[in-house]
C-alpha cells in the first residue's frame, strides 16, 4: 500500500496553482483528514519550460501519457476547460482506472453521463463540483445531503457576469453597453462576452444539474436560451416599478414527463431570496418534496473559491482510495422528451411599443384574449413621446408560452404596433 | 450477507411519521441509489398499545433492547429529543455496533465529542445533519464541501421561533410580547418560550457547529448567550433608521487561540445576506480561506425537512454498509480556552435614557472616551418626552467588550443617566 495519495494536475494557470499552493499550506489538516498525506505527483503543462512555483522539473510534464504513466497517481485533476482535448483527457484518466476531478462544465455539459459510466465501468469516481457554481456546495449537496428528496425544480443565478451587469444596471440606471464596458474594464466580463452574455455558460451548468437533479441527459443545446443583450434601462425600471427585479435565471423543472430547461431574463418578486443576490455572487435553490425550498449562494468564480470545490472533490475520493471504499451502482440517466417553449407556462411581462390613439389597448387586450391569456395589469408609465409613441407594460396571469407566441405574433402584426420589446416570464 | 439494510427509528411522533412516511414513498429510489432496499424494523415507542400508520404490530416495540435485540437492524434513528433517555440510548446503540442518525442538538452539544469517540472505537458511524438546520444541509458541507477550507468564522440564524418574532417585530412595527403572543396562536413558538427567546436552542446549535468547523469541543453553557426578551419596538426602529435589521445571529470563531461563540441580538447591516433571511427561514454562513463567504438558507423546522437531513443521513450510511466502507479515522477534538465576553471586539450600538439637559451627550462621551472607545455616531431621534427623559442612540467604532463593560458601568452610574437600554453588537 502506498504511503501517500497522488494527485496530478491537467493544466495549470491561476486555479492550478490555487490548488496547489492550497494543498501544501493545509499538507497537515488534509493528511489528518485523509489518513495519509496527499502528494502532488505530475503537472500536464503546454509551456514545460516555464518555471513554477512549488514544483521541481520532474514534476512538470507535456504529454497526458507522462502522467497516466506514474503508478503514484490515483486521482487526476482536470483543469484544463474546454471540450477538446479535455474530454478525451478525462476518458483516458478514467479508462486507466484513475479517479478524476474536473472543473469542466462544458465537458460535463455534454459528455457528463457517457463519462460517469465509464467511470463505473471501470470502479472508479469522476466528481465535478466545481463545474458549477464556483465555491459554492451545489454538486455534493444534490448528490448527498439532499438526496432523500424528489427535486422538483431548480431556479439559479449561476453566472456572476451577467448578475453583475444586471446588478449594475438596476441600481445605477444604466445602458446594457456602458455596463458591459464597465465590467470588461473590471475583469469581470471578457473581451468577447458571448458565452457570458449569451447564456451558453449558464446553459452548461444547468444541463449539468438537470443530470443530478433528475438523472435526465439534457444536452445544452436543448436548453431554451436568451441573453441579457436586449435587456434595457426601461425594462429594469418598468420591473422594480412592478416591484420586480431582473435576474438572468437559469432554471429546470420536469412538466409532465418532459424536462424545461431554460436560461432566461426573468422578472423576480423582489422579496425573492434569489432576487436579493447581487453583483458577482451566485445562488442555486432547489425544491424538493420533503425539505421545500433551499437556496445556496456564494462566489462563483476565482482560484479560491474554485480550488475550495476541486480539493473538496478530491479529499472525498482520497478518503476513498484509503478506507478501499467502492464506488457506488451507477444509476443511468434517463433520456427524456425536451419541453418546447411552447409548452412552458408561466406569467409574462410584455412591453409594446404603440401608436398613442384611443382603442390601442383594447385591441392588443382582444388578441390575448383570443389567445385565452388573462391580464394581471396593463400600465402606461410615461406620456408618449413626440412622434406619438406611447409604450404599454402588459402583465398576465399564469399563460402557456405556445398561446402567448401565437399572441405575440398577432400583435407584433398590428398597424397600431411600432415594436413589440421584451417578453420575459415572471417569477415570485 | 442481508438483502435489506434495516433501521429502526427511537422515538415516533410526528418526525418519525414523516420518515417512515418518506422510506415509503421513495423505496424505489432510495434502493436504486444505495444498492439495497431500506427496511424498517423496529419502532420504540412510549405506547405500544397505540395503532401507528404503516407499521404492522411486531415492529412497535417498548424497550431499546428490542432494538437492539433486533440482527437486522443496523441503523438506528435516534429522534426522541431532549438529553435523557437518549444520550444513553446512542450510546448504547453504537456500543451494540449500530449506525446512529440522530436529530438531537442536546445530546450532540453536550457529549458530541465523546459519542462521535465511541462511534470511531466501534468502528460505526454517528450522523447528525438534521440536529442543526432543519433541512438546510449544514453537517454535511462543512465535513465534506468545505473541507479544505480553514474555517474562520460561523454566523447564523438558527432558530426559526425568534427570526420569526424580530421579523414580525421589524415588519409591524410590532413590540414582544404581542409578537410572541401571535407566535404561539400560530404554533412558531412553545407555550414556554424560554428556550427559543433565551437562545438556549441557538446555543446547542452553535455548540454543534464549534465542534465540525474548529474540531473544538466547547459546551453549551460556554456560549456567552443574550436572548431577545429585551429588545423592544423602539430599538428596533432606532436599527432601520441607522440602515440595519436586528436579527438573532448565533456565531463562532477563533481568536487568538481561543473560541469565541455568541448568541446575541445583533444589529445586521440591512444588504448582508443574512439581513435578508426573514420569517421562520434559518441560513448559516461560513466564512473560509479558500472559498469566502457562502450562505445557506431554507426551513430550520418541520417534519418535512427534518425527515430530508435524516434520510440524507440513513442514505449515506446505507451506501457504507452495502459498499463495506470503513469509517475515516475519528480525529479528537481539541479543548481550547473559552474566550471572555470582554476578549470580543464588536462595533456596538447603545440606547441611553438620559435627563434632557445641556452637557450630557458630552458627559457620555467623555466616559466612552476614557475606555477608548471611538464614537461613530450619536443621535437623539425623537424629542425629548414631557417628564423630561431623552433618549440617545450611540454607535462605536470597533471597540473591545472588556473596554465597554466598564464603560456602560461607568453610565450607568451616572446621575444624569436614567437608564441604559439595550447594548448590541453590529455587523456587516
């Protein structure tokens, strides 16, 4: 038996060397932990050259082979992001009968369940809490703590981008561009922010819960998403005047045996515990049928947080390697039917934008009713503009998205209509 | 080897209800995921001769030694509550070789340390997530999520009964006794209220929460301990017009090599999150190097939940019995000196009653000023009443507990001081 537990890094950059200073300041309390001391064996570099802190030569190496071919490695610690060569990193790592701990959302996103099997086929554990949600307990609360339950749903500010931007937006009354500048100045946003603003991001991280909430494989293209891009200062405004804030949720439930997945600009009921998480912080709530509601926040990002996750991950499984516990069963996801939009239901904001002429409103209210959508409120905030805009904020009760796109449609058509705005489902 | 796991529960009532309820409802599931089905096998009760939902007649039993009579049973389920019987019964389960899942604060508080060495010398397991939080994962985080994390500090609002009243209190503007009143028609509150009011329940929980994230046994009656009895309408006024919200927040850390841990009404800077944690809702925050802060929040109370952090529990230990793993090696806690209330350091708000006459504000100061004290804010917000009396509101700098005892004698004893109200601390 050996006389440590040997971890290697795939990648290094900021969260490889958080991780590995981490592991030498808290050597003691992890070996105690443990049982045994855990001992960095190999780091997987592109630049092999370059010196690094807390590593002799030997331990710095450029091929995945150099790695996979140290005995004294039992756990792999993907760090590299992004899918390719990622994923057939962590395919190998497994199939070599290593466990690994990966940070991966988009491999875990995509590739989550074919791995997770691999994994079982050959007795070993693939964790992956800090795909999601950064510092924040998400994966092993769902996995454990809150296993007992059937989860319902799960509702989450999970990209600290654009919660930051909306943040910004809604307290300083600004532009989506002058924000999105500030931001990218802060770091906080990139230089192209697409996976950011987009919400191809945070459509990783909620396929990769849809796999643990509901054992469903959801792929993320599958995933109903909308940006942030079209939000306005106006539709912020209207919002908190409704007595709603604007969060971009990402959220899943099961509808009659179909899985919704969505990543959406959402009007929140301000005193909503998610709508009370602000700037780069993220949150996750679910609902099960035992515990109800439980809401998780914290910092979503950074070498701290992260290296919290990746070293949580791995002191579990090391755990493992020393008490000779075996994985459990695998239990297969399933594969669902993906809910249409259409199919979705919710409460809607609707701003229009109209011809400032007797009769509009009750025209636009005709085609909801056609559509069976009742109205919860109609408001015209401010006097129309000079050339004659008057712009109406329409709210409904609970409607289904297919009859509400039928409607949208049909007023989108009408003479009286300069533009129809945001649509945005309501929640809390 | 057996074909079930099987558990048998100490005490029914309703939590027992709802775990057997819940074993039921989820039998498939719960199988599936630990490889086995879970059996129930024995139920102690006080009245056997009563007819309980779901049990046939041979499983109520009357005497623990039925239990632990039983060859099939290897989870045992302590729920009766209170310190005796059950310290005894736990103990005698885990020295029989039995898991132990308990709900029970009191017993964890006051010999959780000895019960988690014996469980370790019997090479069992003693889990307790539902003895704090209800059915907020809070146990299993901080021994598993957090773990490579050196925790600093502990903040939390941990007993539902009292958030329910100082929100009530800030809502309405309400005074205590008719809020307590309205919590006990509503069932939050026992119609002995003491040991929720008095933080007796907050500071078992605490105990609970030194000994996970400091490895520190430290006993309840060694948590300085102020209830809410005291605060009235007007203070809390006072805390919303300085831009906080008082809240009950029980807190642990290290300081200097001793633990410090609190139950008091502290004045919560209004955006904390823990400043937005409203109603009956628990949430315990974590302050750790790697990972910052991180806050979870949901029901601190309730069949529902609590059965969700009990059969979290059962699954867990379920998957040891059916994969053979061997508990970790029991790590002692450490008994570190119990820092003073006056070793604490707080920012401090302290509600005066004085005679309306020139020179007393500087009086007050001046005798602040003598201990060191640095005066942030001072303001008399209402008039002075027709006999006379004004009442001062003064807030400090961080200031020593030590320096302010003496100083709040020193006033008290003033000729011109009628009374010295309240004297929190603040935070955020």
């Amino acid at each position: 038996m050996s006389e440590t537990v040997g971890v290697s890094l795939l990648g290094a950059g900021n969260i490889g060397a958080g991780v590995i200073a981490a592991l030498s300041a808290g050597a003691s309390r992890y070996a105690a932990r443990v049982g045994r001391p855990i001992e960095v064996r190999r780091v997987l570099v592109r630049d092999t050259a370059r010196v690094r802190a807390g590593l002799a030569p030997h331990q710095i190496v450029g091929r995945l082979e150099d790695v996979l071919g140290d005995p004294g490695t039992q756990i792999v610690i993907e760090i590299m992001g992004g899918e390719h060569p990622a994923r057939e990193a962590i395919e190998a790592a497994l199939r070599s009968g290593r466990h690994v701990v990966t940070a991966n959302k988009e491999v875990m996103a995509k590739a989550g369940g074919e791995l997770l099997q691999i994994a079982a086929d050959h007795g070993v554990r693939l964790l992956y809490e800090a795909s999601v949600g950064g510092g924040i307990p998400v994966i092993g609360p769902l996995s454990r703590d809150l296993l007992a339950n059937e989860v319902s749903a799960i509702t989450a500010i999970i990209n600290g981008t654009t919660n930051y931007m909306l943040t910004a937006m809604t307290q300083q009354g600004a532009d989506y561009a002058d924000v999105l500048a500030e931001a990218q100045r802060l770091g906080y946003a990139e230089p192209d922010p697409t996976a950011d603003v987009e919400g191809i991001d945070a459509a990783y991280k909620i396929a990769v819960l849809c796999g643990l909430a509901f054992n469903v494989e959801i792929r993320p293209d599958e995933v109903a998403r909308q940006g942030i891009t079209s939000i306005t200062a106006r539709d912020i405004a209207y919002a908190e005047r409704l007595g709603y804030v604007i969060k971009l949720l990402a959220s899943a439930r099961l509808i009659s045996g179909a899985v919704a997945a969505t990543v959406q600009p959402t009007l929140v009921g301000a005193n909503e515990p998610l709508a009370k998480v602000d700037g780069v912080l993220n949150a996750v709530q679910f609902e099960g049928d035992l515990v109800g509601r439980v809401l998780f926040e914290g910092p979503g990002a950074g070498p701290g947080p992260t290296s919290s996750s990746i070293l949580a991950d791995v002191l579990d499984v090391a755990q493992d390697v020393v008490t000779g516990r075996r994985p459990l069963a695998f239990v297969p996801r399933r594969r669902l039917r993906v809910a249409l939009p259409a199919e979705h239901e919710a409460r809607y904001y609707l701003r229009i934008a109209v011809q400032d002429q007797p009769g509009v409103l009750a025209r636009i209210a005709a085609v909801l009713g056609e559509q069976q959508i009742s109205i919860a409120s109609v408001i015209q905030f401010d006097r129309a503009t000079a050339d004659g805009t008057a712009e109406l904020v329409f709210t409904t009760h609970q409607a289904s998205g297919g009859a509400l796109q039928t409607a949208v449609a049909a007023i989108r058509a009408m003479d009286v209509v300069r533009e129809v705005g945001n649509v945005l489902p309501m929640a809390g």
